[in-house]
C-alpha cells in the first residue's frame, strides 16, 4: 500500500498563483486565501476541501479511499 501524500500544491483560479502545502490528517481546510491576490477559496461543489479542489493532491482521507468530513 502507498503512503500517504501529505504536500498538495494549491493553484489559485483567479491568478493562477500556485504554493505547496502541508495537509491536516485531522481536518478538512475548507477555505484558503490565495497569498497574492487575496481571493478566499472554498471547495467546488461535489469536493470536500480546497486540496481536492484546486490542489495537485487529494486530502489525506480521499487519498485513502474514505469519505471525508461529510457528516
């Protein structure tokens, strides 16, 4: 079994600033703000998180084939 890939990289849509991040095992982000423009982002619809969004890397509990912070 693979690990778990912890670093996504976040590619904002509005400006296309992109920055690596450090994912939570513990919890959904469900907003981020977009250090150069400043635009906050918030999941797409059908996604949990922003890393699943916009990131080159689904959240750690997608990536391991569970459902994530849907309650």
């Amino acid at each position: 079994m693979r690990g778990i890939e912890l670093n996504s990289t976040i590619t904002c849509p509005e400006c296309g600033f992109s920055k690596t991040e450090e994912m939570s095992t513990n919890a959904c982000q469900w907003y981020y703000e977009c250090e150069s423009c400043k635009v906050l982002l918030k999941p797409l619809k059908g996604d949990c998180c922003v890393y699943c969004s916009y990131g080159t890397v689904k959240c750690p509990p997608i990536q391991e084939g569970q459902s994530c912070c849907k309650s």
